[in-house]
C-alpha cells in the first residue's frame, strides 16, 4: 500500500540520544517503564543510503516522553507519554484503538496535545461537529498499514493512509520532514520526534493535525 515501497515492516530502529520509552539493556525495562516517547531518526538510522532517503531526520520536539523502543504496542506507548490524551479520546471514541492494537505493523503520525489544541484554537468546534463517520476518517489519516520510517522516506513520497487518501512527505534540508495533507486550509505538519518504534509499528510524532481531502 506504500508508494514506492516504503515497507519494513519489523525494521530494528537505531536509537539516537533521544529518549522515549526507555528501552533498557536487560528485562527490566521491557515492560515499558514510565518514560514517555522520545525520538530516533537525527542521522543515525540509514542515513542517506541507497535509496536516497532523509539524511537526518526529525528533530526532537521536546516532547519529553518517547524515546526509541518500547516492548509496548502503540496504544499503550502513547498512553505512557501521557501528552496524547486527545488522540487517544478520539481514537476510542471512533472505535479505533483495538484496531492499533492488533498485529500491524502500522504507522501512526500521532498529534499531540497542543496539536489539537492548536487546531481547535484555528478550527473551533470542527472536531466536535464531525459524524462517527468523518471523525473516523480523519484519524485513519493519520495511520498507514505498514512500517515508514523517516530514514527511508525521499522528498515527494507520498503514502495511502487508511483513509484510502494520500499524504505527501517533503524532505528538507536540514533534515526536517514534513507532510501535506489533502486540506487547503490547514498547516503542513513537522514530524517533531520520528521512528519510535512499538512492538506492533513505528510512531512519528507531528505537530499538526491532518486532515483528508474533501469528498
């Protein structure tokens, strides 16, 4: 389903001195700790090899809680960051987080807190006015079937989310990348911590919400 072919699905991430969920060398730490979601891709993982991938990679965006691996699957290392609380809201609301539990592997660019909450700010009460139908839409966007990992992603790939829509990755050079989505009216998103990698996927966290085309 990924243009291009953007596939590894299982890919062992190298972890950068971001620090996420505190993936530790012995058992001890394979349950998933306390530590949040940090960050991985900033040029150690597949640099600019043979398919001309991003050469650095999303900077850390601060966000103080993922951090490279987790034994975790996605929802509950989205939980142990604790700065997604909305996604995860929504996620349950439209009857998707069994769905992100399940084997995968998936992609998940996941909006934080302030994310949404810059999006109500700009767009009051568009959220809140969607049907179950549109809403789940809008998260499915966020999501593709498989593993994209920024070291792997050239500037104009673009990926099928679940929404069966398009997103499009712009490579930058300093390293930045950022998606546009199918909406005129919104921001182009940053991925602000990338290739944190959970035991059923990899999440990017974005600082943007996405939003499909319209119908």
């Amino acid at each position: 389903m990924i243009k291009n072919h953007l596939w590894r699905a299982g890919a062992v991430l190298a972890v950068t001195s971001l620090s996420l969920f505190g993936c530790g060398d012995d058992d001890d730490n394979n349950n998933g700790g306390t530590g949040g979601m940090g960050g991985a891709a900033t040029g150690g993982t597949g640099g600019s090899g043979g398919t001309g991938g991003a050469t650095g990679g999303a900077p850390s965006g601060g966000m103080g809680g993922m951090g490279g691996m987790t034994q975790q699957d996605i929802i509950d290392a989205a939980t142990a960051a604790g700065n997604f609380t909305t996604l995860l809201a929504l996620l349950e609301q439209a009857e998707l987080t069994d769905t992100l539990r399940g084997t995968g592997p998936f992609t998940v660019f996941a909006p934080t807190d302030d994310a949404f909450d810059q999006f109500e700010a700009d767009n009051p009460g568009v959220l809140e006015g969607l049907s179950d139908e549109e809403l789940s839409n809008v998260l499915r966007y966020h999501v593709v079937d498989g593993t994209v990992l920024v070291a792997d992603l050239s500037d104009g790939d673009e990926v099928e989310t679940l929404a069966d829509d398009d997103a499009t990755f712009t490579v930058n050079a300093n390293g930045d990348v950022t998606i546009t989505d199918g909406s005129d009216d919104t921001e182009d998103a940053t991925i602000t911590e990338a290739d944190v990698e959970a035991s059923n996927g990899v999440i990017h966290v974005v600082d943007a919400v996405l939003l499909p085309p319209e119908d």
